[in-house]
C-alpha cells in the first residue's frame, strides 16, 4: 500500500534560524521491488513538490528483455516505474528550498523525468534559491529530468549527490540553460553554483563543482557565448562502452555544440555545451536511447511526456 502523507507549505530558514522570503518544500520517495514490478512505497511532501504522475509504459518485465539475456527474473531488477515530479508554483524564486530524497531498494527500478523544463527567476534583492537532490540507489535508478532554465538575474545554488551501493546502477544527467536566448537575454548578473556527486559504498567516484557567473559566459576559457550546458552519466560501465559512446556521437549531427566522454573508475561522463539547450537535450535523449541496452539489458522506452 502506498504511504502519501501530505504536509503544509513550510517556510525556509536560513543558518540563524530566521525564515527566508521564499518557501521550502520536501519530497521524499522510496522504491521497492514488488514481485516483477517496482512499485512507490512510500511517499511524503512537505509544500509544493509532488508526485504527477507514475507510469509503468515498459509493460511485464519480460517483454523488453534483451534477446541475448538469459539471466533468470530474480536477478534482474523488476519492471521499470516511471515517475513524473513537478513544482507546481511554476518556478523558483529567491530564498525558495527544495528538498528532493530518493530511495531506491534492492533490484527496483526507478526511472525519474519531468514534465517540462525547470525554471528558476531573477532572484530580486532575495537570498539565493537552493535545491538539493539525494539519491540512495541499491537497485537501479535513471535520473532523466528535463533541463533547468536559468532566468537573467537569478542567484541558485543546486546539488545533486548520488550514493551507490555495490550492486547498484546509475544513468543520469544535467541539463542547464544560462539565460533566455530565444529573447536575447543572456544570464547577466546571474549565477549558478552547481555540484553533483556520485559515491559507491562511502568512496567517491565523481565530484564536480561549478561556479558560472558574468566573467565567464563569453571568455574563450570560459562557455564562449554557449548558452546550454550538460553532463551525462552512467555507472557502472565497461570500458568498451567509452568508444560505443564515442561512436554515437560521431554520428549525430552534433554542430554548434562540443561534447567529451571520459571513463575513469566505472563511470562515463560526456560533458558538453552548446548554442542551444534543446539540441544538447536531444544529443543526450539518443545517447540514452544507444546506450541504454548495454547498460541495464533493457531496450530504451522513452517516457511519455518527452513526446508533448
């Protein structure tokens, strides 16, 4: 039975216990495998970050199998779920904290997206608006949300910390846009600090920081003028996955955007940027689509809403 407990909108607080001008907001999911299938077990908000929507769109967990994968149903994770968050207000201002924790148990699956681009606006005089994503994966987990857009002005701070146990497997990424290019307004006095981390059994396998402000939007060492950015990860990987992921993005149409993969210590990152955020969206949609297979024996079926 699925355990919703909804909570009231609670006001975030900074380090001396005074409330911010914006709001706070919890989420917290748990995942369990349930037969052939995963399922939600548990979840909890606290203000306005929620659930949409779970989808189960990869049908019974044999019908995807691979044509080669041979492995009995108990030692393959179960039937994906889908899940679909969204932030109701639309968007996140200054002084706004949102808190997003993830369970994942033992041989479940989880795959999380979002229904539209996150959006984060001008921060106005506010304290900066903070959003901190865990995740505790012991089965399987896709981190697939749409991209982040970054309004001109906006102060954000946004962390993503992925902790994996020893038979866990991880496929995720980040997608930003600095800006709004389509109106000619560049990220200005904006900025973004940006961390994602990836643990295995307490060890660090990957941590990143990024700090982007004026300085560096049009430098030559810095984006030259891009405005997407993104980073792809998967792991554990093999190491003839690095040339398999080097072969895809050969053949993609991949102008106006420059895109590296490295494997060090299981895990493959490719790290890009690019004149717009929807293509580089896309370049990750069908490495995810290639990759995929060989990753977690499972054919790539897209989420629904990627289709509207």
């Amino acid at each position: 039975m699925l355990d919703a407990v909804p909570g009231p909108p609670v006001p975030a607080h900074a380090a001396d216990g005074m409330p911010h001008a914006g709001w706070g907001a919890r989420l917290e999911l748990q995942f369990e495998r349930a037969g052939a299938r995963t399922r939600l077990a548990h979840r909890r908000h606290e203000g306005p970050l929620l659930v949409q929507r779970v989808f189960y769109p990869e049908g019974a967990a044999a019908a995807d199998r691979l044509a080669n994968d041979r492995r009995l149903e108990g030692d393959r994770a179960a039937e994906p779920c889908h899940v679909y968050l969204i932030h109701p207000p639309g968007g996140v201002v200054g002084g706004d904290q949102l808190q997003l924790d993830v369970v994942v148990g033992a041989r479940a699956h989880a795959l999380l997206t979002t229904p539209a681009a996150g959006k984060f606006y001008r921060c106005g005089g506010r304290s900066c608006a903070r959003v901190t994503q865990s995740l505790e994966i012991d089965g399987v987990l896709e981190w697939l949300p749409q991209e982040n857009i970054f309004y001109p002005g906006c102060m954000v701070e946004l962390r993503t910390i992925a902790h994996l146990r020893a038979a866990a497997r991880f496929i995720g990424w980040e997608l930003g846009c600095l800006g709004l290019p389509a109106n000619r307004q560049p990220l200005g006095d904006g900025e973004l600090r940006q961390a994602f981390e990836l643990w295995r059994d307490g060890r660090p396998l990957l941590l990143e920081r990024l700090h982007i402000e004026r300085a560096c939007l049009d430098a030559a060492w810095g984006l030259s003028g891009h405005v997407g950015i993104g980073t792809w990860l998967a792991c554990p990987a093999p190491a003839q996955l690095l040339p398999a992921a080097r072969a895809v993005l050969a053949g993609m149409d991949c102008a106006g955007m420059t895109i590296a993969c490295t494997l060090v210590d299981g895990v493959l990152v490719c790290r890009g940027y690019a004149a717009r955020t929807d293509r580089l969206r896309q370049v990750f949609v069908d490495l995810w689509r290639a990759l995929r297979p060989a990753l977690l024996d499972r054919a790539a079926v897209p989420p629904r809403i990627w289709a509207t």
